[in-house]
C-alpha cells in the first residue's frame, strides 16, 4: 500500500494537473498532444503527468501568463 501512495503523490490525471496550472482540461491535454509537456497513459487510456513536470511547467504558464 504505501508504494501505491508514494506512486500517487508523484503523478497526477490530467484534470489534476490542470487545475494546478490552472487551464482547462483540454488545455492540458493539448500540451500533452503537442509535447509541451510529458504525459503517459496506462491500459486504460488514462493521461498521467509526472508532478515534477507539472510543477516546473507551472514556471513557464505563470512567467507567460498574460497580464
């Protein structure tokens, strides 16, 4: 159980992960799209970001961010 947790904490969906950056969903999955940023999918088809490509994005969408 605690590997499961540990894997948890240091991923997120995609609806996590934009709400963290604060985009929409599809926003994040186009980036994904467009390799903007790093995404894996498991057999399900789920779309998960590794958490540290999440948070260093952060710096990108906040340093672009219109004003």
């Amino acid at each position: 159980m605690e590997t499961v947790d540990k894997l948890r904490k240091s991923v997120m969906t995609a609806t996590e992960a934009a709400r963290f950056l604060s985009v929409t969903k599809p926003t994040i999955l186009r980036w994904a799209k467009e390799g903007r940023v790093t995404s894996y999918s498991d057999y399900h088809k789920r779309i998960w970001f590794e958490r540290t490509d999440i948070e260093r994005a952060k710096d990108f969408v906040t340093l672009n961010r219109r004003e």
